[in-house]
C-alpha cells in the first residue's frame, strides 16, 4: 500500500469516528465526547456514558452508522473564534471536548460537521468529503480507557471500529482478526501455562511459568553461544544504580517520565534502571583500553524496569519489568561500519533460526531542528551518525522507511520491525549508534599514535526484550514451537497399566538422549491424554503398547494427527536430534504458514 492509499484509508476512518459520535448521539443524547481518531486498521471514539453500554449494544450503533453513511452526507469543516467554540461546547455540554480546547493555542479552531447534524466536532481534519466514500464499516469491541491516558482520569467507555473501501476487504481482514485471537498470546500464555500476571505480585510484571521458563532458558543459552562465537564477553549489573549515574548519562534530563520514583538509602539516592548502558559505561571504565583491544563486545540479560501506566499495559508486550538481551559494542570509528555489519549478520541469524522470515527496517532519526530539546549532543555528530546507519542500509541493498523524531536521545538508531504471518508488525530488534555517551562518561581508547581518543558505543539488543519477543515468538507459531524451542518434546502415552514399564524404558532413552519428555500415565482414557496433548500442542506422541512392545518399537503421532507409524527408538531419537539440530520450525515443515 502506498502512501496516498494510506492517507485516503486513514482520512476515510477518521471519517468513520466522526460518523461513530454523530450515531451515539442520536441514540444516546447525553454522552459526553472524548476523542476519536483513526488508528493502524482501524478508529475508535472514547465515550463517557450516562448508563453503561454493553457489547450487544455496538449492533444497534453499527447499524444506525450505516444509516448516516447511506445518507452521503458531506463533512465540512467550519472554523470558529476561541469564544465561540467556548461559548457552543459549553452550550453543548461537552465538557471534554472544552477542556481539549482550553489546552490548544491560538484564536481561530477547526471543527467539523457531518451533513445537518446539529453537534460540530473539535477536530483539525482531514477528512473525506462524504459519507458515502467510508465505505465496509464493522464496530469491534468496547474497552474501558482513562480519559487522557492518566489513571487519575475518569474511566471512559472506548468504542473500536475498522473500516474498508470493500465488503470484501472488511471480511478478509475479519477473518484474519479470527485467526488472530486464536494466536493472541495472553489466550496461549493462560492455555499453554507459559506466564501469568498476577495481582498480588503487580500489574505489568509478568512471571515466567516452567514451561515458559524452559524456553526463555532455552533462547538465553542460544544467544549466549552466539553472542560468545562473535567475540562477546557478558556481565550482570545490579538493579538499581545511584543518582549520579543517571545525571551523567542524561537520563534524568530526557527520561525521567519513564523512571520509578527514587529510593532513598543511608543519605544516598538510587534508581530501578531503565537502562543498562550507564553501567555498562562504568565496566569499560574500570581499565584503560588500547585501540587493539576494540572492538570491545560487553553482552549482558539486564533487566530493566520503566513506568507504564495501568491503560497502557498489555500482556508480555507492554510490561513494567523486562529483561534485555543487552550489548553494547565500542570501536574506533574505522570499525564503525564492519560492527555494525557484523551485528546485522548476527540477526539474520538469529531470525532464521526463530523460524522469522518476514522483516523490515525503520531509520529512526532525530528532529532536532523541530524539538531540540529532546535530543543530546552536538548536531554535526548526529548527522554524521544518520549518515552512517543510512550508508550501511542502503549497502545492504535492505528496503527500509526513514522516521524522524523516532531516534534515541543519545542517538539514532535501526529498529526491525518483524511481521506476522497476517502482517501485523512488531518492534523486536533495535541497533543503536551513539556518540553521547561516551562523551558524558569521558570514555577513551588509545590509538596507534598513543593519543586519547573517543570510541563510539553501538547499544545492541537482538532478541529486545525477552517478554516482548516471547510475544511475538507465541503469535508468529501460534503457540506451535519449532521443536528446538518446545517445552516438552515428546509426551509418551502408555495404552493401559500393563504397558507402562515399556513406557518407562523408552521415556529412559529419550531423556538420555537429551530429549525433553514427559511420561503420562495418569489414570484416564488414552484418548483423554491424547487430547490434552494436543491442547498443550506438544510436537510429538508417542503411544506404547502391545505391537510396540512385541515389535520394540513406538508409534509417532506428530502434530496435527499426523501418523508418522512404527519406529524403531533410535531412529526416532535420530529423526528428532535432526529436527533440532536444523531448528526446523513446524510452519515450514508443513509448507504452510499456519497454525495447524
């Protein structure tokens, strides 16, 4: 999709929200208005309601929507002095709308009017002309949302909704959310007892079940192997770190909306990191380093903790307390290019190894002319770093998108932008390139000519955070691991009682063979078991009994009830040792993208 289809997509759902309020209002006369704009796939409308509303209801609005688009009636923009939108949103009674407007600067506001409807909505546009250009609208859900953001704020009632220029379009993209919610990470992490919120422990701080657990180890061992075959060396740094750390590095001048409130111990004050390069900064510090030393690679698994409000927090995406998978990378400015090169063939590896195959780079840049404040550093260093992170994109011959205002404030950076199998995106790795810090730290190396010099730090983090990767590992494979990844690899399934020291010696050989097995002989019907294996999705049972005993051999039934028939125990072990070894994921294995 181009840009211009975007902005005419965008334009004809932000229409859509406008129409959303104009049938609320019909229905429900004394709601009051929050705001409505349109988002990725769709728009919603905040609503603080009289009485509650619940999901039946969103039929009824749909339906008086579809009769305001069937109207064609034009939306047209008016303009009116500060006092005289005061003077009609106090007539109106729509005191969210007023308080918008007493915080926007200026003397002259835009509104717009959908056809006679009597209500002009605050809003800078654009929009399109009529109605009848909206198109396949369909409400979603409704949500509970803090006006503003702020938990302080009264609780609204959020109406989402999606809108497309075909019937036919609407319904694909239905389907897909179908298949979507069958993949939604919190459903799998509950039903695959992967991780848990819970209350009692705290919002946003997720905890790693075992089977979770498993994996998690599983990848921190992975990238830990490869980490060390490039060179890395890895540390652990403490949780919290003292005041003065973070004035050095900046964060508490650009970062400190995002930091957990100091803590105060024997006349000293300390910080939850958010980050972990101050103190990696430090370890570099503690011995000199020549030029022969560099590159110097320290990796590290910190776990960071930022400030999320409650509205804003979701799942294993959007958590308070995460672990990263850190690295920060120092080089002479000759190394500059060949580091970062390196640290890109790092991720390709890694991504084809998770079974991802299906990725795009950002370019995220500063605007420093438009918000200088929001940025560190001398702004000749920053383009010569944006410069840099171009030239190496663009000779790798990737497709990436340029973001201004999207940069570090310490730095530019590349953010990969890994896609599902329905094309949704998320934010899974990110290269940074920073000159500010080692500045702020008086970090140096010595070069050839014994002259002090100032390296550049590349901040590295390919999986991201493990809680956000986790995520998108759940939904990319719906909840169907490569069998590298699984849990538990094979469960065994005796038939009856009389089968199950058979079972026993099999489930002996496998777990020799390193293989991650459980033996469930639990007192019901083979069936039963068979299905709560299937529910947990495990890649391979095995079931044992009479011809298996006689034969000395065990019938495979891969995922999927695909029977795979007898075989000998070595060569399932074998087969398995082999399918892990190639971290061949079930997808690909099946030549389709789908969760089976």
């Amino acid at each position: 999709m181009d840009s211009e289809q975007k902005l005419k997509l965008e334009k004809m759902r932000h229409s859509a929200s406008h129409v959303l309020a104009q049938a609320i209002l019909k229905l429900y006369p004394d709601t009051k208005l929050g705001i409505g704009p349109a988002i990725e796939n769709g728009f919603y409308y905040d609503f603080d309601f009289t009485e509650p509303i619940e999901e039946e209801d969103l039929k009824e609005i749909e339906k008086e929507m579809k009769k305001i688009i069937k109207q064609n009636l034009p939306l047209k923009q008016i303009m009116m002095t500060r006092k005289e939108a005061e003077e009609y949103l106090e007539k109106t009674d729509q005191i969210y709308k007023l308080e918008l407007l007493r915080e926007l600067e200026g003397e002259k506001f835009s509104f717009y009017i959908t056809g006679d409807n009597e209500f002009a909505d605050l809003c800078r546009g654009p929009h399109i002309n009529s109605t009848k250009e909206i198109g396949a609208v369909k409400l979603i859900k409704t949500a509970g949302a803090y006006w503003k953001g702020n938990e302080k704020n009264k609780m609204l009632t959020r109406i989402y909704g999606t809108a497309f220029e075909t019937k036919e379009e609407l319904q694909k993209y239905l389907e897909n959310q179908k298949e979507l919610e069958k993949r939604n990470h919190r459903k799998l992490g509950k039903q695959l007892q992967l991780f848990a919120i819970i209350n009692e422990i705290g919002q946003g701080l997720p905890v790693w079940l075992p089977r979770g657990y498993v994996i998690r180890t599983i990848l921190e061992d992975y990238m830990l192997e490869l980490e060390r075959e490039a060179g890395y060396e890895h540390i652990l740094t403490p949780h919290i770190n003292k005041k003065e750390l973070f004035e050095t590095s900046g964060h508490l001048d650009f970062y400190k909306d995002s930091m957990y409130a100091p803590i105060e111990i024997e006349d000293e004050t300390y910080y939850l990191k958010p980050m972990n390069c101050p103190a990696a900064m430090m370890v570099y510090k503690l011995t000199p380093k020549s030029y022969k030393e560099l590159p110097y690679k320290l990796g590290e698994f910190g776990t960071v903790y930022r400030y999320e409000k409650s509205g804003e927090l979701h799942g294993l995406q959007r958590v308070r307390g995460f672990t990263q998978n850190d690295a920060h990378l120092f080089c002479t400015p000759e190394q500059l290019e060949d580091v970062i090169n390196e640290t890109f063939d790092l991720l390709e590896t890694f991504y084809k190894d998770v079974g991802f195959d299906n990725y795009k780079f950002r370019l995220s840049l500063s605007d420093k002319e438009t918000n200088p404040d929001k940025y560190a550093g001398d702004p000749q260093k920053w383009k010569s770093a944006e410069d840099t992170l171009r030239k190496v994109l663009t000779d790798r011959k990737v497709v990436f998108e340029e973001v201004p205002g999207d940069a570090a404030f310490y730095g530019p950076k590349i953010d990969v932008q890994a896609v599902n199998v329905f094309g949704k995106e998320d934010s899974v790795s990110t290269i940074q390139l920073d000159f500010n810090l080692p500045e702020k730290f008086g970090i140096t190396y010595i070069n050839s000519d014994g002259e002090e010099k100032q390296p550049f730090v590349i901040h590295r983090a390919l999986i991201g955070s493990f809680e956000r990767f986790f995520a998108f590992l759940i939904e990319h494979h719906g909840g169907d691991f490569p069998l590298w990844l699984a849990p538990e690899q094979v469960y065994i399934i005796p038939i009856s009682e009389k089968h199950i020291q058979y079972a026993n010696e099999v489930f002996a050989q496998l777990k020799e063979a390193k293989i991650r097995v459980k033996l469930d002989n639990r007192n019901k019907s083979m069936q039963s078991r068979i299905r709560d294996a299937e529910k947990m999705k495990i890649p391979y049972i095995v079931i044992v009994g009479d011809k298996e005993i006689e034969t000395e051999t065990v019938s495979v039934r891969a995922r999927n009830n695909r029977e795979e028939g007898l075989m000998k125990i070595q060569e399932f072990i074998d087969n398995l040792k082999e399918e892990i070894r190639n971290k061949e994921s079930y997808s690909n294995k099946n030549g389709d993208n789908k969760s089976k």
